[in-house]
C-alpha cells in the first residue's frame, strides 16, 4: 500500500498505519546501510562492506594471560549487558577461560546469569575495598563452563564515594584484577552507563573497549563524548587503551532509521565498526527471564549465531594487532 498523504481517502478494505513509511528516493537511498536483498544480492554485510570470513579458532593447550575488554557506553539500554554475557559465553564455547565482572551497581549482568544479587554477601565492592580479600572469595561459576563472574550489587555504588579519598583511585580494579590475569584468556567488564570513576577505573584497567550502539539517532550523539573520554584516559592514565570496536545493536534492516544510522557509524568510524551487526530478538529478553546466554536458551537462533560470529571476530582482530 502507497504512503498516506492528506490527499488522499482510505479505500474500502484500507485501514490508516501510523508507522507507514515513505520510501526513500535512490540518491537517498544510496546512503543508508544495505537492506537484507541488497546483502544478498551484493554480496555484503549489514554494515555495506564485504563480509570477511572468520575461522573457528583453535583450542588453548595454556591459558592467560587475560585481555581485559571494558564494554561501555555512557547511555543506557543499548546492549552492553545482552553483549558481555553472550560474547562472553560465545568466547567459552570456543575454548577460551572468560570472566565476567559485573561492574554496575544495578547488577544487571548478575541477574542474566540466574544470580540474585540481593542475596550476595561479598560482591566485586568488597573485593575493590577490602585488603587481604582474596579474589577466590567473590567468584562464582556460572552454568557456562569455562565462564566465572565476579558479581556485584547496589553496595558498588558506595565505592564511587569512598574511591574519591584513596591514593591512585582509579586504578582500584586493575589492582584488583591483577591476581586474576594468569587463569583466564578474556576478562569483559560491563560497564555502569555513566563517565564516573567506576568507568575510568574499567578503562584504565582494560586493554581494549566494545561500545555497543543502538541503531537509533539519540545513541548515536553520545559516541563522541565516549570517544573523548577513552582518549584523555589514553593519554593520561592507560596508554595501552585501544578500541577495540563499535558494536551495532537493536538492528532492524526493515527500518530506514536503522540503516540511516548504521551508515552514519560506519562512515564515522570505519573500520573501527565490527562486521557483525546484532539483530533485535524476541529470544534477548528472554535469556535475562531464564537467567542463561542466549547460546544455550536459544543455540539456534539468529541471535545466538551472531554472537557466536562476533567473537570469532574479536578473536581475529585480536590475532591480526
């Protein structure tokens, strides 16, 4: 059916849809992020560049020492905790020894691995703010194997005030990971959705940083705010940080929205956008319910598939540096 315009009467059989969309003109057209026939046909990805191939990496005969990736992004509901479960349980299924440190006081990530985090007694909170705990103490294993989580609940929040007085109090969790290191490939940081000193201290201590990215216009206007805040904790703090890519979430290519901002991203930043695009899923909210990674919910689905994809991807950019 044409789009509506003030013009024009309903037909007999015709009913008004509010979210009716005009398509766009060719040269316009020409500027968004390629639909799923356009994929098909030219043989690219979402993203509008050729989709390279990404091998199943081999098996670990050792282990460690970790990289450690923050997942960050200053806005909320983008993915960042969706993404660090499922790349994280992706990256076991692979061989890999992961950790997850859940490192926003919500305790979000917690909760999607079936952890209730008012129940816990010690939390990562009292791992940053307790000498002589023992890291041992606080992890718990998940029913990934080969996945361990350093939980966290509302006691984190204390930790951005008590920080303010210590002496190198942004570098509370690097010290704290520190002992870690040796027995894990991948430590994923989930990040709290704010620049405050829980996010500098999981970017002083990461060797690289995931942004996820809705695709949706008021998520996209945050980007440089992130990027200016990675570049002075660079400078300043961890001159090893790098970015490690921007993740596109919550992609609907039936949308022009979508593949507008898409296209905006990968024109921003290039190749520093993964190939891998992760889809919107009825299965996502699921997992959080079922408390498990979408790779064991739902091992078939699309969704599961794409984090599977991603993490080959990050293992290969990882070979490539």
């Amino acid at each position: 059916m044409a789009p509506y315009d003030d013009d024009n009467d309903l037909q007999d059989g015709e009913f008004y849809d509010p979210d009716a969309e005009y398509e766009p003109d060719p040269e316009y057209a020409a500027t968004l992020a390629p639909d799923a026939a356009r994929q098909r046909r030219e043989r690219v990805g979402p993203t509008g560049r050729p989709l390279p191939y990404f091998p199943i990496p081999n098996p670990l005969t050792d282990h460690g020492p970790a990289k450690i990736v923050a997942m960050c992004n200053q806005k909320g509901g983008v993915g960042k905790t969706t993404s660090t479960i499922n790349l994280g349980a992706a990256l076991a299924e692979y061989g890999r020894r992961v950790l997850l440190v859940d490192f926003d006081p919500q305790g979000a990530l917690s909760v999607g691995l079936g952890v209730n985090p008012m129940e816990l007694d010690i939390t990562v909170y009292n791992l940053l703010m307790e000498r002589g705990l023992a890291a041992d103490e606080v992890l718990l294993k998940t029913a990934v194997p080969g996945m361990d989580l350093l939980p966290s609940n509302i006691d984190l929040s204390a930790a951005e005030v008590q920080l303010v007085s210590e002496v190198a109090r942004e570098s509370a969790l690097q010290r704290a990971l520190k002992p870690l290191m040796a027995d894990y490939d991948y430590i994923v940081i989930d990040c709290q959705p704010s620049l405050g000193l829980l996010t500098v201290n999981a970017l002083t201590a990461a060797h690289s940083v995931i942004v996820p990215l809705e695709c949706e216009f008021f998520a996209l206007r945050g980007v440089a705010l992130l990027t200016e805040t990675i570049e002075k904790v660079r400078e300043r703090l961890n001159p090893e940080l790098e970015l490690d890519g921007i993740l596109a979430t919550m992609y609907d290519s039936r949308t022009v929205h979508s593949r507008e901002v898409l296209a905006r991203v990968v024109e921003a930043f290039d190749d520093h956008v993964f190939h891998t695009v992760i889809g919107r899923t009825v299965r996502f909210p699921e997992t959080t319910v079922a408390g498990e990674p979408i790779t064991t919910y739902a091992s078939n689905s699309v969704g599961a598939a794409a984090y599977r994809q991603l993490a080959r991807e990050v293992l290969a950019r990882c070979h490539a540096e």
